[in-house]
C-alpha cells in the first residue's frame, strides 16, 4: 500500500448510531462526523464484540472475540500474556498512544507471578492495553473510595475550579438557583447546566490533548486512540449544549407494549432492573434526551476544530480518521436504558473510515458489509505497514472495502456478555459461571443465545425494529432459523480461538516429522524413501560434541 500512514482512532463512550445525521437522525446535526463520512466509507452494519463497555474495547484492542481473550466484564483483568495493538504496531515500527480511555484492568497477579514489575516500560504497557498513556483517564469519578484523581482534575484546579474532587463538583454536576450543587449523577438534574465553561469541560480538554500529541508526534507512524468519555453517563452537558434540544427533538421510542408481557425470564428480569424501569418513564426520557443529544453535538463541534487544525497542520493527507463506538445506549427503547443486550441501538454502532489513499470512486460509500469491531486491528496494523496477523488476529481487514476492490464477505457477526454482577443474574438466582448469553447476526436472523434459557430470535427482515421474540414460535421458518443459527454459533465456538503461537512457521515444523528423522508406520526403508523421497541411509546424526 505505499508509504505507512499515520491513524486517529476516534471512540466516542456510548454513542449510538442512530444519533448521528449521517446515520439518519432528523434533528441532531452533526455535520463534521457527516463530512468525515462523505470522504470515506459509512459501515451501516458494524458490530461490538460486547455491548458493554470493558470487554468491548478489550476485544478492540486485541482484534480477538470475548471468548478469546476472557476478559468478560468491566473490571476482568486482560491477561497479562495476551497480546495487543499496541504490541503488533511498535513490531511495525509504529507507536500505539492513548488519549483518554480505555477501561482496562491491569492483570497485578499475572505480573506478579512473571516477575514484572508493574512500573516497568513492560508492565506500564501490560497496564495499559499496550498503549503508550500520552493521557489515559477512564472518565468517571466518583466521590468514594474508587475515585482517582486525574491529570484533568489537575487542569481543573489550575483554572481556579478547585474542590476535592473537580470532576465531579465542576464538569458533572451542576448548580440551582441558590448556587448549591446538583449531582450529574441523577437523572433528573440531566437538563442543567453543566458547573463548567464548555471550553474546560472533559471533551474540549482531550481534544486539546490529542492536538497536543499530534504537534509533537514527529515522522515515525503512528496509531493515536482519541478516547472520549461522553457521551456516556453522567448525562450533563455545558452552556450552551444544555439547552440546545428539547421534547420536540426527541424521536419517538422503539418499543410495543406486548414487549412487556415476555414469557423469557432473562428478557423479564432486564425489564424489571432498575436502570430499564427508570428509562420505561417518559419523563426521564425528556430529561435526558436532550443532554444526550447536547453531549453528541459539543463532541461534533470539538471534532470539526481537531480536523480543522490537522488540516493546517498538514496531517489530513497522511492520516487515516476512524470514528466509532464501543457500544450504544437504549435510552427507553425496548422499555431499557443503558445497553448491556442485543438489540440495534446497543449492539450495532457507528463506524467511519476516511482514508486519504482511497481513490476518488470510493469515497462517501455506505457499505452494508458484516463489519465487527474487531477489524480495525488488522486494518490499523496494515496502514502502519504491519504483515497479517490471522493466527492472533480474528477480524479481517477494511482496506479492501475502503479502496472500493470488494466485499468483506463475513457472513455473521458476534457479540457476547456475561452478566453474573447484574440484578438480573440475583433475580433468577444464577450462577456466575451460567450467566453469559451471545448473540450471532447474519444480516436478517438475529440468534440470542441465554444459558439456562430458550434462545431469542429476531427476524430484522420483517421485524426491522425487533419488536416480535420469535424465539418460541413453532413456524417452520423459525424452527429451521433457530437450527441455523444455532449450528453456526456452534461452528464458531469450536474454531481455534487461542493458537495465538501458531505462526506459519510453527505449522509448517509441525509437517516435518519423517524429515526430522521421527519415522512413524513405515514399513522398511523403500516405503519411507517413496513417501518422503529422503534416502534412508542419508538420516544419520548432525555430528557429536568433540
């Protein structure tokens, strides 16, 4: 492909698809994202490995499915062994360098077991995803023994917000009329005013970090993970943003009233859960909506300056741009909040590419191409100049469908999750090792698998807004999509998943064991020297040690 490019890999936390104009939302115009789209490709069928936030961006930053790497939850430690971006770009001669977040939970005990100390150059970057920290910073928090104090509290304090924790009393809370503070936190206070300038809030300063990486990043390739924590929960938003969309702007949900009657335990124990009874409330909708849609608007806004300065700062050419989610949010669709299952507007997300040594032809498509998050670590490792990984590497690469020569040809995507911490998990009274469901999508089936319980079915053909569980239905069509779909999870479960060693190298040793004088079934001499055209008599000692 030429000369290796440079990568911004955009991640906006929680970002649904649909929530974007490009993507076709009526009301929220987000037209810097849209212009990014119309120079590059819009993936409409790109899929998270997990519709929650850790194990997603695990399975990014590895380029490997849930199952694979087990990191499963947020919180589940990556092993320590498992390799990463980061890893296969600095073999490429390229850097890996984060700005914002992650969610990874270093694996302590495995160091500790390796002998790796953790403030070492290894274990910093066994720490962090592989990446090189220009700013790591997760996003959240909160006033309890959890809360770490960040390089962005720091900021904070040295423009005069200062308390003993900035982030929460400043960027996500706001304040009443009387001056007293409002927790981000509750829902109901989602429509103030966030207690911050918007040119201080948390996604104007790590755009400031990113531009701040790139200024200095000199001529090595690089692969720079842009990682915003919004718009994700705390639903606050600055002036002006906190008053910018109303009950007008809100969309009607996706939802039916027969959804609540579901004879799937699983499906009822989400809808009794806290967080979906709250989201089922039309008033939390009006209150949040709106905060929600003001978050993605300062995040365009933001993103419009960054490609703007990269523009005069003569990166655009050279730099491959990449916008994406690690997963949506119901928002009260299908009576849930948050994400956590399979539905479109959590598991299906956005996915923008521009690449600058695209030819013209190939710009502004919208390919409808089975994409999952996993493809763009292979995609990342070939613009830096990296050789294929496909023995570690599971997704594929995008260059193709980027530069118009063809389909992927993936004929379903996967996701996982494992919801043992949940409230659900503590209704049904299952057990850790049990709670887990998965789901496979070919373009029209959608196949839930829950442990313990019948399966889940969603024909998108006839049911685009999945609304009818046709996991129970005895219609001869249903019957033989379950079968399907079943037998395909199962072809995928029992692939190789964790050779990661074998190199082709290594298969091709393995081929060569009469060679190597490991004689296995041969009658006598003539039949090994037919078999292996070897003379017999050639297979004597290398020589000993004088």
């Amino acid at each position: 492909m030429g000369q290796p490019m440079n990568v911004l890999w955009i991640m906006a936390d929680q970002l649904r698809f649909d929530y974007l104009s490009c993507y076709g939302h009526p009301h929220l115009h987000t037209p810097h994202i849209d212009a990014l789209a119309a120079r590059g490709v819009r993936f409409d069928n790109a899929y998270v490995q997990s519709p929650v936030c850790g194990p997603s961006r695990m399975s990014a930053y590895t380029g490997r499915y849930v199952r694979s790497h087990g990191s499963t939850w947020n919180g589940m430690p990556l092993r320590v062994g498992e390799p990463t971006l980061g890893d296969h770009l600095r073999e490429a001669g390229a850097r890996a360098v984060l700005v914002g977040k992650t969610h990874m939970r270093a694996d302590l005990e495995g160091m500790a077991w390796l002998g790796i100390d953790p403030d070492s150059d290894i274990g910093v970057r066994r720490s962090e995803c592989g990446f090189d920290a220009f700013e790591r910073d997760d996003g959240l928090h909160p006033n309890t023994s959890i809360q770490r104090w960040s390089a962005y509290d720091d900021y904070l304090v040295a423009h005069g917000f200062e308390a003993d924790n900035p982030w929460h009393d400043f960027a996500n809370s706001g304040v009443d009329a009387d001056g007293a503070g409002l927790s981000g936190w509750l829902l109901k206070n989602s429509r103030r005013q966030a207690n911050i300038p918007e040119e201080h809030s948390e996604t104007a300063y790590m755009t400031n970090r990113a531009m701040a990486f790139m200024e200095n990043a000199g001529d090595a390739p690089w692969v720079c993970h842009l990682s915003y924590i919004k718009p994700h929960w705390p639903y606050i938003v600055p002036a002006p943003y906190h008053n910018m969309y109303d009950e007008r702007h809100i969309i009607p949900p996706v939802r039916a009233e027969a959804e609540k009657a579901t004879d799937h335990p699983l499906m009822a124990a989400y809808l009794n859960a806290r967080v979906c009874q709250s989201f089922a409330r039309d008033e939390v909708r009006k209150t949040v909506i709106p905060a929600y849609m003001g978050l993605i608007k300062q995040l365009d806004d933001h993103l419009g300056r960054l490609f703007a300065w990269m523009d005069a700062a003569g990166l655009t050419d050279k730099t491959i741009i990449a916008v994406t989610s690690d997963h949506g949010d119901y928002m009260g669709d299908h009576w849930m909040g948050d994400k956590d299952f399979y539905h479109q507007m959590a598991v299906k997300v956005p996915m923008i590419i521009a690449d600058p040594r695209a030819p013209d032809a190939a710009r502004g498509r919208i390919a409808d191409d089975l994409v999952e998050m996993i493809d763009l670590a292979p995609t990342f490792l070939a613009a830096v100049g990296g050789a294929p990984k496909p023995h570690v590497l599971e997704g594929r690469d995008l260059t193709p469908v980027l530069h118009g020569a063809g389909p992927l040809g993936r004929t379903y995507a996967i996701s996982e999750h494992d919801y043992h911490w949940s409230e659900m998990a503590t209704a049904l009274d299952v057990a850790q090792d049990r709670a887990h469901t998965k789901m496979i999508f070919d373009g029209r089936w959608k196949y839930i698998h829950c442990e313990g319980f019948r399966p889940i079915l969603f024909d998108l053909a006839d049911d685009p807004d999945e609304l009818v569980d046709l996991g129970a239905s005895d219609a001869p069509a249903h019957v033989a999509a379950r079968t399907r779909m079943k037998d395909a999870l199962l072809a995928w479960a029992t692939r190789h998943h964790s050779r990661i060693t074998a190199t082709p190298q290594v298969l091709a040793g393995q081929s060569k064991a009469a060679e190597e004088g490991v004689l296995i079934g041969f009658w006598d001499e003539a039949e090994f020297e037919a078999a292996t055209g070897i003379p017999f008599d050639s297979l004597t000692p290398a020589g000993r040690p004088t």
